[in-house]
C-alpha cells in the first residue's frame, strides 16, 4: 500500500479534543499532533497527551506530539466601547496609561516597543490591516498618523517590522508552558518569536535533549541569521502569519521556497503553517488555491504540512486532514513531484555516514524500486541523514528508544518501530525482514536496503550498508 511521504499535523483545540476525536484524526492520516500553549489549560494539553500515548498503543504506531509556546505577544489595550473606527490621516497617541481607549489614544503596555522608536517608523496592527506612522514619542508614548484605517477593537495584536525587538523569545508564562510540557514528554517544542540565534541558544540551555526544537519563522530579523538559526534547531516551521504581515505579503511565498531548500540541504526537517485549508473551518470544501497551496509545498519537498484552526476549531476537522492528505497522496503520484525528489542532491560531507547515504540512494536508482530503507539508529541520525536524500522509497526507522521514534513520525517518508537493541550482526537482517513484513513495507521477493552501525547501539557508528531479500 502506498503511503504519504509528507506527513500531516494537526492542531489540537475544541474541536478536536477526547479520544473519539483525537482517534479519528490518527486514523485520517495525522502523524503529530500539535499542542497550542497560546489558548487551553495545562489540564486539557495533559489529557490530550495522555489519549495520544493511549492510541499510539492501540494502533501499534508512533505519533510525535508538539508543544507550540505562545511566545511574546504584542497588544494594544481595552477601548471604552470595546472597538474604535480610526479614519486615514487621522493622529492616533499610543501609551502606557491602562485607562480603557477611546478614538483619540489606547495603552500600550509594552516598554521594549518605545525603546526601540524612531521618527518615521511604521507599526501594524490587528495582522497588519491598520498601519500607523510614529510621528514623535518618548520613554512611555508615542504620537502617530493613521496610514491606513479600519476597525480596532479590544487587545488586538501589533507588529513592529523591520527591528529586532528587545525582547526574549521565551516569557515567564512560556517557562511555565515549557517547563509542563517538558514534564509530560512531548518529543517537540515550537519556539515563537525567534528573531537571533540567542533566542535557540536560551531555549536549548532550558530544554537541552529533552525534546526537539522547531524554531518558527514568523520575523523578518530571523531571517538575517536564517543559517545559524537552522544550524541551532533540530527543526523548522515556516509560520506564514506573521511572516506575511511583517513581510511584502508578496515575497512569502518565495521566503518560504528558500526556507525550506536551506533546511532539506541540512537535512533539518520542516514544516509549513498557516492557512492551507483556511476556508475549511467553515466548509467541508477547500478553495482551488488552498489545494494548490498544499500540493505546492510538498512539490517543495517539506516534511509536513499543518493544519491550525482547521483542526482546533473548525467543524470539518476530519474531512481537513482527509483532504490534505489526498492532495499529498496526489502530488507525490505527479512525475513533476518525482523529477524534483530525484533531482535534489547534496553533496556528501566528508564522513562515513554521508558517504552511506550517498550510497544508499545510488543503490535505489540502481535497483528496481526496492520496497523500502531500513535504517537502524539510535539518536535518529541515520534516519534524518536517510530523508534528506528524499529517495521515493519509505524509511522504516528501527530504534530502541520509544522517544526517538516518536519524534521520527515528523520525518519525510519515515516510519519507527520499537526495537530490541540488536547485539550482532546475524539479527540485522531478519529483524529488519521481519519488521518490514510487519508494518507491510515489504512482502516475499522484494528487496531492502539496510544500513546500520558497528558497534551496534552507539551513536554516530553507521558504516553498514546491506541489500537483503525477502524470503
């Protein structure tokens, strides 16, 4: 049976919450599920936490869970009737006086923004559908011209393009978050708001191999160390949101075929957010463009794609994750799709390891079409080196390490298993047969690559490769 080599996640909200629901989104082709520490109790992101590990048992797989931190989040303060209309050209004061907001001012609790000011400097509001102007401020205010107007209601959020804001990427309530999360056992934590690398730096020193890393990319400062950031992360999400209210809306696209060549050439998994099937909150039919927007990025080669309110909160939370996965069922079928997985190399650094990799995909081109790749590994090396290739063969990724497979399920074309630590050479073989056989990656007569390492169980030893029939 052919399966999805992108792999799909899913955000858990009220829509999509208790083991009936959680159950059938497994079952319609979720791979992770996200935790959104923006909105939700601790309570309901451990209950949700508990129901996955519960189906993970009862569907004999692996489903990696991901805890998003809410990150800082800029707001302008309460009006006195709750919204105001600002007109174009109108002059608008900004401050920190928490006295409810009228047509003339609203407060502004944050510091780090006046810190930063200059005369001519443009802020956005409410994702950049109202643009103000600084016209003069000081230590605690600051005096704009309405570029832009429209309706401003209530703690609508702000945006301050083109500065690196001082200000962590971590808060005291994303300590918190971390800190649970942590204590729960989620493979992945998505850090918000990364603008440097000392934003990766901090959450590493919090998280160390607790858990992944997935930084998002939702500011532009970001970009302007974009190397070093992917260098520091074991993952990356391109979050469009934002990116595209602080960004040319125009360039996102573009920003984000970049984003995801320079992971895939680090071999750092990523993700592609926001908006794919936004339409289908509401109904239980995407938009022309949605479905070319998901079949786009996995054109792109990314190694999922996610669905946010969708799943949280939309009514069709089920028909969203069946219909993202035949767009990606469809797309990996289109020979456009296997001329750019085919024709995407990178060069081999000079290790053993790289040059097993390199190898292996000489060796699918060479065979016909073996039924998948084992790769036995211990800290998921092996395997992320193995994807990176993006050979059109599934990856079953045999570890010991029940932590290690979950994160793998995140992994373009890859499937873990839990094994037995395997202690010589004559149990490569039948186990990775065996297993294959199993999870129906391979029937009698096909053929398998395995690669492992000698000494088994011990990280960065892959220097095996094997071609193994089926009996």
């Amino acid at each position: 049976m052919e399966r999805p080599f992108t792999k799909i996640v899913a955000t858990l909200g009220p829509s999509s919450s208790g083991k009936e629901n959680i159950k059938a989104l497994a079952n319609a082709g979720v791979n992770v599920f996200r935790l959104n520490f923006s909105h939700g109790t601790h309570e309901t992101h451990q209950e949700n936490c508990r129901i996955i590990r519960e189906i993970e048992q009862e569907n004999h797989t692996h489903y990696a869970i991901l805890a998003d931190m809410q990150g800082p989040k800029l707001r302008v303060g309460t009006f006195k009737n709750e919204k105001i209309v600002l007109q174009n050209g109108q002059k608008f004061r900004l401050d920190m006086d928490i006295t409810p907001g009228d047509e003339t001012r609203v407060s502004l609790m944050h510091p780090e923004i006046f810190s930063i000011l200059k005369e001519g400097m443009i802020l956005l509001l409410n994702d950049g559908q109202i643009q103000l102007c600084v016209n003069d401020f000081g230590k605690d205010y600051m005096n704009t011209t309405v570029l832009v107007g429209g309706l401003l209601s209530d703690r609508k959020g702000v945006n301050v393009p083109d500065v690196v804001l001082p200000i962590n990427a971590l808060t005291e309530k994303d300590i918190l978050d971390l800190n649970f999360a942590l204590d729960m056992g989620v493979d992945w934590i998505c850090l918000s708001f990364v603008q440097q690398p000392q934003d990766v730096r901090m959450a590493r020193k919090l998280i160390g191999e607790r858990a992944g890393i997935i930084g998002k990319i939702e500011k532009p400062a970001a970009l302007n160390h974009l190397d070093e950031i992917i260098d520091l992360c074991d993952g990356i999400m391109v979050a469009r949101g934002d990116l595209g209210v602080e960004c040319p809306i125009e360039a996102v696209p573009g920003l984000q075929r970049d984003i995801v060549e320079k992971c895939r050439q680090k071999g750092k998994p990523v993700i592609v957010a926001t908006q794919m099937l936004e339409s289908m909150i509401n109904v239980p039919v995407p938009t022309r463009a949605e479905v070319s927007d998901v079949a786009t990025a996995v054109f792109e080669g990314v190694d999922a794609v996610m669905l946010s309110a969708e799943t949280a909160a939309g009514k069709f939370p089920i028909q969203a994750v069946q219909m993202m996965r035949r767009i990606i069922m469809t797309a990996q079928k289109d020979d456009a799709y296997k001329h750019a997985m085919e024709t995407f190399s990178m060069p081999p650094d000079n290790s053993i390891a790289s040059a097993i990799t390199s190898a292996m995909k000489q060796m699918v081109k060479v065979l016909a079409q073996p039924s998948c790749i084992v790769t036995y590994t211990v800290s998921g090396k092996t395997t992320f080196r193995a994807a990176r290739e993006r050979v059109l063969v599934p990856i079953l990724a045999l570890t010991s390490d029940k932590h290690i497979a979950n994160k793998l399920s995140l992994v373009w074309g890859v499937y873990p298993i839990v094994t037995d630590h395997v202690k010589d050479m004559t149990q490569v073989t039948p186990i990775a047969i065996q297993q294959a056989k199993e999870i129906g990656l391979a029937k009698q007569g096909d053929e398998l690559i395995i690669t492992a390492g000698i000494p088994f169980a011990r990280q960065g030893s892959t220097n095996i490769l094997h071609i193994a029939k089926v009996d």
